[in-house]
C-alpha cells in the first residue's frame, strides 16, 4: 500500500506546456490548458506561466523543441519560486530525464498530475488499490528513465507515487506489484459484485458526466443525502449509492467518478470496478455543465467513455446543469426579455432533437426545474420496472 506521502505544497508555483499537432487548432491547445490548470489549482498549485509551440511531432527527445526548451529554462532561472513544470500530454521516461535535466526542475505530465489528484483524494481501500495499481502501471514503462525521478523524497506534486524511497525498485519488482494488486483489487471488487446483488430487485440509477458538472450536488438533491461536492476536479472517487424514494417508487441512486479528457488508459483499466456500476445501471442520468465553454465536447467525451464501456445504448437522460450560470455569462443587460426567452427555447429545442426529447434543463444550486427532474426520473424508473421487474411495478402507482 502508498505510504502516506506529505501534503501538497501550499502556492507551489508551476509552468505549463503544451504543443499544437496534427489537426489540433491553438483555441483546442487553450482549452486543453485551461483544464491542466484547473488540475494544477485543485492539486494544490499555482500557474505563473503557459509555453506553446505548433509542431508536426512531439520531439522524441524533450517533446519540444529545442529553442522552446530554452525558453522554458530561461523563464524557469529567472523565477525562483517555479518548482514545477506540467506538460499537457504524456511524457516518456527518458523525455522526463532529459528535460528536468536541461530545467533543472521537477517536470511531469498530465497522467502524473491526474494520478497525485487521485491519490490525494482516494479513501476507501478500494480506491487506495486502485489508484496505486495505475501509478505502478504508469511508472513500469518508464522506469528507465525515471530513475532519478524515482528517488526523491519529500511532498509535492508528482512525488506522491510509489518507489521514491526504493533504488532497489526494477521491472520484476514492479511486475510482481502489479500482480499483487491486482489479485487484491480482484478480491475487492468481487466483494462489491456481491453487495450490489444483495441490493435486491431495483431499478439502478447512475449519475454519469464530465468531472465537474455538478454530480453530486445532484445526487444530495435527489437522495437528500450529505455527499462530498466541490467545485474541483475528481472531488470524489468512490461510487456512491443511496436508495431513493419518489411517490411510493424506490430505485437506487449511484454518484460515479467524473470523466476527463485524455484520462490514463491505465486510470480507466484500474477504476473498472468502480465503473462497474455504470455497466450495471438499468438507467443513466448524464449531468452536462451547459454554461461550460466547451460543454459539447465535454458532453461527446462522457459519451464515448461510455460506449467503450459498452453502456452506451442504456435509457439516458441528459441534465444540463447550471442553467443559472449558463445565463448570466450568455446574457447581456440590455439584451431584452423577449430575446432572451428565444434563445432558450431555441437551445432547448435543438438538445430535446438531439436527445429525442430526454433531456432536462436545470440548476441545482437554485433548485431550478427540479420537480420536473423528479418526475422525469420517476417516470423512467416506472417503465423501467414494467420491463424488468412487471410483477412489482403495480404496487409502484
């Protein structure tokens, strides 16, 4: 098991660098940086500066160029405070090694940025297991060039991991972890195989969505429970699941972990159990922040997460949340009433066509529009209950 590591540096100060390729444009790159630096503040840290650069190919060697990496040293010299430095995409062992080397600081990428959140936030042993399974798996490709890397002490972002105290550590013994945890998390996950067949014979309902769209802060509204929301990313990783009553109906409600763009392979692989209960859930509700710059192609991520878990095609219903904040960064003051009620009917028209009419439009922090919510969940859980379990529906109504 991950020892205890030090917290986070407090105001630790970073960099980040990201490159534009292929058919990428320099407004996706922002975008991409904007959510780096949302990671970087809920781990703890503080962006100072952002470096870019169009190439055709990341550099085998330091990923950037060469004259961008003499930028990135020159500015980096210059700030003593700068302790850190962040790439957007994932890093080769040997990568990391050049470039700390050529910087003269600790560099890591957005894989290892997102697995130190994990860690961080991970409570329960099933998702201590999880998390350390994919900090191995990260590491074992890497080991190469991680050495250094690998031996550090102290606190910080990027040293949470395993191994920093181990020289010792090589592929067979990393191999022999691996296996290990995974034998662990196989006895852990049949464990929760088992409970959630002890749950009887009831409609499954899963809260899915892009990290920080308001999950759980809908699941508190809807089971009137207490769990953890925060404005942060990944600010809870373990499946919640309350049991939820409306008009004399019950069914079971699951918070799940949010999903990201360019999330580790080996993130998804380890946390599959958890995921389990978005597989096994008889109904999705998958919660869009609609005042997000970029909520489409969040909205297209969460849903081809999902059809690679193969729960794609379950009955959904879409919950564009924050309809309160969609509006007050939409609207101007002068724009009159009349316009304003256009565009929304408009909006709502276009994602009720795309959804073929499930959808509901909401705010859960002013508590807009959810009794309608209520009753839409009510009403599939009801069809639902006639198809899988028509025996127990009648008592329901």
């Amino acid at each position: 098991m991950i020892e205890k590591k030090k917290q986070l540096k407090q105001e630790q100060k970073t960099v980040l660098v990201g490159i534009i390729t292929g058919g990428q444009t320099e407004q996706q790159l922002n975008d991409y940086l904007d959510e780096l630096a949302f990671l970087a503040e809920t781990a703890g840290v503080i962006t100072v500066k952002r470096f870019t650069q169009k190439l055709p190919h990341p550099d085998s060697r330091t990923f950037v160029g060469k004259g961008k990496l003499e930028e990135i040293k020159r500015f980096v010299s210059l700030q003593s405070d700068v302790e850190l430095v962040i790439f957007d995409d994932e890093l080769t062992g040997s990568q990391i090694q050049n470039i700390e080397k050529e910087l003269g600081v600790k560099t890591i990428d957005r894989s290892d940025l997102i697995l130190d959140i994990f860690a961080s936030r991970a409570k329960t042993a099933q998702a201590r297991t999880q998390v350390e399974l994919a900090q191995y798996q990260y590491i074992l490709p890497r080991l190469k060039g991680m050495w250094k890397h690998l031996e550090r002490q102290g606190g910080g972002v990027g040293t949470r991991g395993p191994g920093e105290t181990e020289i010792e550590t090589d592929r067979r013994i990393v191999k022999d972890k691996i296996t290990l945890l995974r034998k662990r998390l196989a006895e852990i996950d049949q464990q929760s195989f088992t409970q959630r067949k002890d749950r009887g014979e009831f409609i499954r309902v899963s809260l899915v969505g892009y990290t920080n769209v308001g999950k759980s802060t809908i699941m508190n509204l809807l089971s009137k429970s207490d769990v953890f929301a925060e404005n942060k990313l990944f600010a809870t990783l373990d499946t919640t699941t309350r049991k939820v009553v409306f008009e004399q109906t019950p069914f079971l409600l699951s918070d799940t972990v949010g999903f990201i763009r360019k999330l580790p392979h080996h993130l998804v692989e380890s946390f599959k159990s958890t995921l389990d209960e978005v597989r096994e859930a008889d109904i999705l509700l998958h919660v869009v922040d609609i005042s997000h710059a970029q909520y489409e192609d969040q909205f297209a991520i969460v849903n081809k997460t999902l059809a690679e878990l193969g729960a794609n095609e379950k009955p959904t219903v879409t919950i564009f949340n924050k309809m309160d904040k969609y509006q007050e960064e939409a609207f101007d003051e002068w724009l009159e009433d009349d316009v304003k009620k256009d565009i929304l009917n408009d909006l709502k028209q276009r994602w009720q066509n795309e959804t073929k009419d499930n959808c509901v439009f909401v705010s859960a922090i002013d508590k807009t529009n959810i009794d309608v919510l209520k009753q839409t969940i009510l009403n599939k859980v009801r069809e639902m209950y006639q198809i899988r379990y028509p025996y127990k529906a009648e008592f329901f109504y």
